[in-house]
C-alpha cells in the first residue's frame, strides 16, 4: 500500500465506531506477542494538560539521552505526529510497513472489530518495541479504566486537571470522572495528581489507599523554569511533570532523578537507573514543542480548548497577555462538547467573533454555534476566517484542536498532509 492508502484504510476502520473496554485490546496484543512487555511507561490521563505534561517529559528524557517514545492524540495534521521517538514523528514508510504487519492480526480477533483507536495504539507499542525505545511517554485517549492504552504496568501514573467532559462515557461528576481516570493507577505504582476538586481528589486518594500507591499532589510555590509554553497553567503543568520524574525515581527498581546527577559512570547508569541532572532538566522544559497550545503565529494566537475549564484558562491567559487589543474569535467545535457554556466564557472577550465548522463528521453547525454569541458572522472554513483578520487585532482560533491544526496549516506552520488526514482524528 502507499502511504495514502494506509491512511485511506485506518480511516475505514472509524466506521466501527468508538468503543471503550480492554478485552480486544488484550486479545490483539497476545496476538501480536504482547509488544508491551519490556518496554517502560510513563502513563498520563487528565481532561486538560495532559498532552502538554506528555511533552515536558519526552523532551526532558530525550535532553537527558534516553531513546524515548511519545504517544498522543488526536494529531493536529499528520497522522504521523501520533509517535514520536526523540522529537522525531513516525515515518510515513513506518506506517505503511506497520500496517501492513498488523493488518492479518486484526482479522483474527475473534471478540469484535477492533476500533481505529485500539488499532493505532497497538501500532505504537510495536513501533516502539522495534525501535527499542527506554521509556515511552503514553497519553491515554478517554478516560483511563476502559482506554486502550490501559495495558501497561507504567512506572508512574500521572492524572492531570480533571473536568466535566466526555459525561456519556466517563459520568456527570467530577468524582465520577476520576473513579474513570484513577483506572490507569496499578497497585504500588507511585501516582502524581494535579490540584483537584475536593470530591475528585477524594476518590484519587482512596484509590492510592486501597492499592497501596505512594501519591503526590502538587503544590505550589510553582517551578519558575524557562517555558516556550504560554500561561500560567503551564507552570502547573510544569510541576507535574517534574513530580512524575522525581515519582518514578523514588522507586528501588529505577530511578530518574530530575535534579541530581548521576554518580556513577554512565553506562552503569544507563543499565541500573535514568538520571536526570539539574541542567538536562533545565534543557528539556526549555525545548519543550507542543504546537496548538497558545501557540502565537504573528497576530494568531492557537488554542485547543475545548471544554469550559480550557476556555477558562484561555480566557486568563488572553487578558494576561494581550490587555486593551481588540480579539477576533474565529471558533469551531464538535457538536458533543459543552459550547453554550464555552461560548459564555470566551464572548466578552471578543470584540469579533467569526463561527466556522470543524473538518469532522462530528462537527458543530457553526449557524447554531453563532447563536451562543450576541453577534457573529459566519464563514465556510478556518481560510476563510483567517483572511477577514484585520491589522490592529489579535485572532484567536479556538474550540477545538482540530481546528487548529487546520489554521496551523493554512499559516503554513505545519506541512500540509490530504484532507483525509485532517479528518482522521
């Protein structure tokens, strides 16, 4: 197959829909001489800043010499940007000889078709098996018990800020979301949590209690280390990080230790333990590379919020950062996320707002999004909003991260990949 064709086939497999549980994935793994064995993990759920903590440690690992893997999702325009060893996105030849080596295995899972997700996941933990990755970084996709990357023992499991979303999958509560996000936390395994809601954090330490797991919440005073991520969430982000760093290094087995060198020569190093000096750490957060975060293109500023509490956090950063500039918000979302509440949080800031649809079949009409907004115009796409920005303004593209990846495209931050891509998501 080209490289198209093997996009045009994982985009068939999205017919079969989202399904959550791990019997498929379990049956594919043995299947496939269970890839994930060996391999190290650390394994992060959340409903914001979990992608942004993802990339704090793969670039910190990776500023400290270790081979390391990054698995993510959804991408913003190439598949490809979903595994990423050292910094390096999969090649498209990879895919291709991936796919092709996984696709007899599927057919003979016998409990149902397995989903694009699970498919994809399966073809990361091979990747990284293959290319002998030391630790992989491995996002979870929707909450945590029933996701497919729920098939690893990681050295530590991380939950980032917790938030109402998904609510059909993962409950209406917060302390019903965590019970689903706790689902990743493995008896004795440390765990590091972000600052929760009472009734969360609640069920994040019981959980610790009952299987015996080591837990950090992180606190301020926040880590003040050189960041190219913008607002102030990110140093929250940042602690979390550092904390799940420091988690993994309190354990005998191994140990990374974000801000000791190391004592002993390192090719004994490297076998016992993963260090991490103070300065590598240092070089790793100031690497950091996660685009569609308030990422600013000239007068474009890129954010993929897409939930309330994101919103929220965009709005912060927006009057932190641009006071007495007038906004135009070009915003696009997907029909199953909370944009009435969204729309209420983000429309005093603008002084423009502009609702364009997202390229996904799920996307929201944006005639029905324009009506959360006391005005609004209405565009065909992000291109077209884009172009009806004015000198004296600051646009902000927002709602959601594939819309972003489609406005990253257009600026020509991001090589442009086929519109199949772009809706693979």
């Amino acid at each position: 197959m080209t490289y198209r064709e093997t996009i045009d086939y994982l985009f068939g497999i999205r017919l079969f829909g989202q399904k959550l549980g791990l019997e498929v994935m379990q049956e594919l793994l043995r299947r496939m001489g269970e890839p994930q064995r060996g391999l190290k993990f650390i394994h992060i759920a959340g409903t914001n800043g979990k992608g942004s903590v993802a990339a704090m440690c793969h670039s910190v690992l990776t500023a400290a010499g270790y081979r390391t893997g990054l698995y993510t999702s959804p991408h913003l325009v190439s598949f490809c940007e979903r595994f990423q060893i050292n910094g390096q996105p999969i090649a498209p030849a990879d895919v291709v000889r991936l796919v092709e080596k996984i696709r007899p295995v599927l057919e003979q899972v016998e409990f149902r078709e397995p989903t694009f997700f699970e498919v994809v996941t399966a073809m990361a933990l091979e990747y990284f098996r293959e290319q002998g990755v030391e630790i992989a970084v491995w996002e979870t996709g929707l909450g945590g018990r029933l996701d497919a990357t729920n098939v690893v023992i990681p050295l530590v499991s991380v939950i980032t800020s917790l938030g109402i979303e998904h609510t059909q999958h993962l409950g209406n509560t917060l302390a019903d979301i965590a019970r689903e996000k706790c689902g990743i936390i493995k008896p004795a395994v440390p765990v590091v949590t972000a600052p929760q809601d009472a009734d969360a954090l609640a069920v994040i330490r019981q959980t610790c209690a009952e299987r015996a797991c080591p837990l950090t919440v992180v606190q301020p005073p926040w880590p003040d280390y050189d960041l190219p991520l913008i607002g102030a969430h990110q140093k929250i982000n940042c602690a979390i990080a550092i904390a799940a760093l420091r988690a993994v290094g309190s354990e005998s087995r191994t140990g990374i230790l974000p801000v000791f060198p190391a004592k002993t020569d390192g090719r004994q190093a490297r076998r016992l333990s993963y260090f991490i000096s103070d300065e590598q750490l240092r070089e790793g957060l100031r690497r950091t590379h996660w685009p569609g975060r308030f990422h600013v293109v000239g007068n474009v500023a890129l954010d993929g919020a897409h939930n309330p509490p994101a919103a929220r956090l965009l709005a912060t950063t927006l009057r932190e950062r641009y006071p007495g500039v007038p906004l135009l918000l070009i915003i696009g979302v997907l029909n199953d996320k909370d944009y009435r509440q969204m729309s209420e949080i983000l429309a005093p800031l603008a002084a423009r707002v502009i609702c364009v649809p997202v390229k996904s079949e799920r996307t929201c009409d944006p005639r029905e999004l324009a009506q959360q907004f006391p005005e609004a115009t209405i565009c065909a796409d992000v291109a077209e909003a884009l172009a009806l920005r004015r000198a004296d303004e600051m646009a902000v593209v927002t709602g959601s991260l594939f819309l972003v990846g489609e406005a990253l495209r257009e600026l020509g931050v991001l090589p442009a990949e086929t519109e199949r891509e772009l809706v693979l998501q």
